[in-house]
C-alpha cells in the first residue's frame, strides 16, 4: 500500500482501513446436527414420536415472545409477503416516519430458505429418523438503531436449529464514535468522504477489533429475545458465535473527483488485464501449488453499479474488489467467507496451553483479529500491485536505463534484453504471483526455466549457475534485492514496473499500440 500512497500522495489526503459489514452467526451446537439434537432429544426424554409437536411448542414459544416484545415496546410487526422488497429500506422509512433514533425500530417477519430437521419413517429399517435438510420456516427481523454501533438487525430461525444471524456494520459504529469524540466528519452512503482528524479516527475503527464480541452478541440476543434462558426448562443451551461473512475496506479518499475519474479507468485496465490467476492467488495469501492440488476456479469479473464501477476477483467464495464511491473513494475490500483458506498462528483446540503452530482460520470470533490482519495485507498487496498503473513514463523511458551497461561492485555488467527469450523468460518467471509473499530462490527459478525433470548433477550445477548469473544481472539493474540472510530474493518497485510495463507492452494488439502511439 505504501508504494501506492507514495506515487499519488498529492491527490491522497487519507486512507481509512477497517471493517465495513460483518454478519455473525449464532449457533446452538448441541442442536445444529442430527446426532447433537438425538441426543439432546435423549437427555430431555423426548421421544422421537413426539418430536414435531415439542419443536412446535418451542417455535410457538419465541414467537409468542417476539409479539410481547413488540407489543410492549409499541413497535410494528409485519409480515413481508416478497423477496422483491428490501427490508433494511423498510426499516428505514418506519424509523424515518415515527421518528425512531434509538431502539427497536420493527420487526420483520418472512418464510425464508433455511437447513432444518424433518422427521422421516424409515421403511427398511422400520423406525422413525431425523434428517437435515434444506427447507423454509418463518424467519424474524429484528432493525435496531443501536447507540453505539448505529442499525444493525438480528435475524432468528424460528424452527430448530433456532439459528441466529446478527449483522454489524463498522462504519456506521464509526460515525458513533466519531460523535461521541467530536470530530468531524462527512458521510455519504457508507463512506467517509472527509474527516477532521483521520489519524484518530483509523485509531477508533483498529479499536473495535478489541471488542468482547461474544458478550456483546450475547447481549443484543437478550435484548430481542429475553426469554431465551427459559426456552430449553432446565437445560440451558448457549449459543457460538463465528464470523459467517467479513468485510474489511481500505478507502483511499482523493481531494478531487477530478484525480479519481483520470485514474480509475486506468486501474481498471490494469486489474483486468495484468492481473493473472497467480496475482489473485498472492492477493488472498495463497500458494499456487496448493491451488492447483485443491481445483477451485477463480473468477475475474466488471460490473457498473449505481456506486460506481467494480471489479472482483473471487476464490473460493473468498474475493478481492475494487471499487470508486462517492466520486472521491476508492475502495480496495477483501471478503472472506472461507477462513480456512488462512492459516493462524495458534494452539490446537481444546488444548489452550499447548504448543502453538500454524492451524486453518476458524470462523469462531476468537479468530476474528486475524481475520483482520488477513484481509488488511491482502488490501495491500492489491493496492501496491495498482501502484505501476497509470505510468506517465513512456515504456521507452521506462526500458532504456535497464538496456544500459553499467558497472556493479567494480565489475561491467549488461544490459537487460526483454525481449531476447532468455531475459523475458526470467523476468516472466519472477513475476509471477507464487513468489510475491515469500520471494524466491535459484532452485524455484531452474524448476520454471528448466523443467523439474531428473538430470546428471553436472547439467543441474551448469542450469543453476546460469541463473545465478541471470540473477546477478537482475541485482545490477535494481530488478531484485536479496533478503538478509536467506538464498531468497524480491521484486523491487523499479522491477514491479519495469516487468508489468512489459507485460502490458507484449499483450497489446498491434492495432492498439498503433492508436496509442497516434
């Protein structure tokens, strides 16, 4: 991210990185499967005959408690017959009307898709069973205009498992904080387009990462369903809270809309053309080889919204996008809603005092700040790779210096020839993604130049010290740096430039290069 900030500076007045939506998930893990509920069932001495009318009792239960609720509260209650209308804007015009700046606003009421229990006669084996399986049941809106976090709603399955969803979102619990500190600022949409102090404000948004966030899910559930502890008699059940969908966003805000609209079409082009499967890979902090082992696809993809003009690459159900807002912002946001993808530094569940090691991100809030870190480094990786677009140089401004000679450490160096095949093979080969998070070395570049095929030990010396000289070469011009203490090496911002001006040059059409020289 540095490198961009330090090639625009002048039109950057701030950057502001943090969560944008969250959405949390609730789950009773005791009933969330089939063997979890047979044996609750079990434990409460519920047969399974008599299954459908004491899971409709406690259905009957929270519904009952949502009409108390609403009732005593004098808010609406309202069946929402189609998908079509959307039910935050709904919201919004009841608060707008009755003039609700704090509290319950309404609740929502909708059958919904949802993954719940059926119980089936099993003819072969002669006995009733249960089986999860997707289905619909009545889902309940919660919209509340928090004092603290802003709107946020929670959503409740009102058929077993009873799953709860809660979202959140972070700018709007920043606009809260920025009040209640005094300083100003200027919202549109969900973006902040100005601020007074941006450096305290970032300090507000790292803040919410220290947050108990299962207390404060817990306390938001008690809060729309006070009769949750009396659900289950004698046999209190609570709730898990993961992290189901994360939204982290870097915005870079421009003094001008004149500066973004010169430069997004630009990085448009860039993102789209230069950016191949190996580069998203490095974005989302993932290696190539285990891609390919694992086969999932991954998707680049344009679309014009109202908001502005979008691009997304997506892996996995994982995404990085690019976004202009409010004329003045742009957007950089990484999207996780497979953590497992990621790895966290951390014991063994279960096993809180033993050794530590690299383990997959769990969706459970107790990872949530690494899911933050994740998706902060992935916003600067792609925000750093942005930073070769719009190029005021022409590409022979760019090239000449490298095609030089010069003298390195007292000895007559080269040089470079991109488009000779042995020089544009080496520069395609460290660029490439799989070396951007943790460099490279002799031995991954003879594999990629050379083939990993089985030779004499005499041929692989004489392939390595071929490279070696290629990479001493590269060293001279600036193109690479060696990592302390390490046989590794890194792309430098002069190489970063130098190879995806090449690239741009060598996947241009004739036609194209002549309009552009016209």
């Amino acid at each position: 991210m540095q490198s961009f900030l330090t090639r625009h500076s002048s039109d950057v007045k701030g950057v502001l990185s943090g969560f944008d939506r969250i959405r949390f998930r609730g789950t009773l893990r005791w009933l969330a499967t089939v063997t979890g509920l047979e044996t609750f069932l079990a434990h409460s001495h519920v047969l399974l005959k008599e299954f459908k009318p004491w899971a409709q009792r406690l259905t009957d239960h929270i519904r009952q408690s949502t009409v108390e609720l609403a009732k005593s509260l004098g808010r609406p209650l309202r069946y929402v017959y189609t998908s079509q209308l959307s039910k935050e804007e709904l919201a919004l015009n009841i608060a707008e009307v009755d003039q609700i700046t704090q509290g319950l606003i309404c609740v929502l009421t909708a059958v919904e898709p949802c993954r719940t229990f059926f119980l089936r006669r099993n003819r072969e084996r002669r006995r009733l069973e249960l089986s999860s399986l997707p289905g619909k049941c009545l889902h309940q809106y919660f919209y509340i205009r928090d004092p603290r976090f802003g709107l946020i709603y929670v959503r409740q399955q009102t058929w077993l498992p009873f799953t709860i969803y809660v979202g959140i979102n972070g700018r709007e619990w920043l606009a809260r904080d920025l009040v209640r500190h005094g300083i100003g600022f200027e919202k549109r949409d969900n973006c902040f387009v100005d601020l007074a102090d941006v450096s305290q404000a970032q300090a507000l948004l790292a803040a919410q990462l220290n947050t108990d966030w299962a207390g404060l899910l817990n306390a938001l559930l008690k809060q729309v369903y006070p009769a949750h502890a009396e659900l289950f008699g004698s046999t209190p059940l609570h709730y898990y809270w993961s992290a189901e969908e994360t939204e982290w966003a870097t915005d870079m805000m421009f003094r001008a809309p004149e500066a973004l609209a010169r430069l997004y079409p630009r990085l448009v082009r860039q993102a789209l053309t230069a950016f191949g499967c190996n580069d998203v890979l490095r974005f989302l902090g993932r290696s190539p080889q285990a891609w390919r082992f694992h086969g999932s696809e991954i998707h680049s993809t344009l679309k014009t919204r109202p908001e502005g003009v979008r691009v997304k690459h997506e892996l996995n159900g994982n995404s990085v996008k690019m976004y202009d807002k409010q004329q003045t912002i742009l957007r950089v946001e990484t999207t996780i809603n497979q953590p497992r993808d990621m790895r966290v530094y951390r014991p063994k569940e279960g096993n809180a005092q033993g050794p530590k090691s690299w383990l997959p991100l769990r969706k459970g809030v107790a990872d949530l700040y690494r899911r933050a870190e994740v998706s902060q480094k992935c916003n600067e990786r792609y925000l750093d790779s942005l930073a070769t677009a719009d190029v005021s140089a022409s590409l022979e401004e760019t090239l000449e210096p490298l095609c030089r000679a010069k003298t390195w450490r007292g000895r007559r160096v080269r040089g470079l020839r991109p488009f000779d095949s042995v020089d544009s093979g080496i520069l395609a080969a460290i660029g490439g993604g799989q070396f951007a998070l943790n460099g490279f070395r002799n031995r991954d570049l003879r594999d990629l130049l050379f083939g990993a095929s089985k030779l004499p030990a005499k041929d692989l010396k004489r392939q390595s010290s071929k490279i070696t000289r290629l990479l001493r070469l590269l060293r001279a011009h600036a193109l690479i740096r060696k990592i302390p203490k390490t046989h590794r090496y890194q792309l430098t911002h002069n190489g970063r430039l130098a190879i995806s001006a090449l690239r741009a040059a060598q996947h241009a059409s004739v036609q194209r290069l002549t309009q552009l020289a016209l």
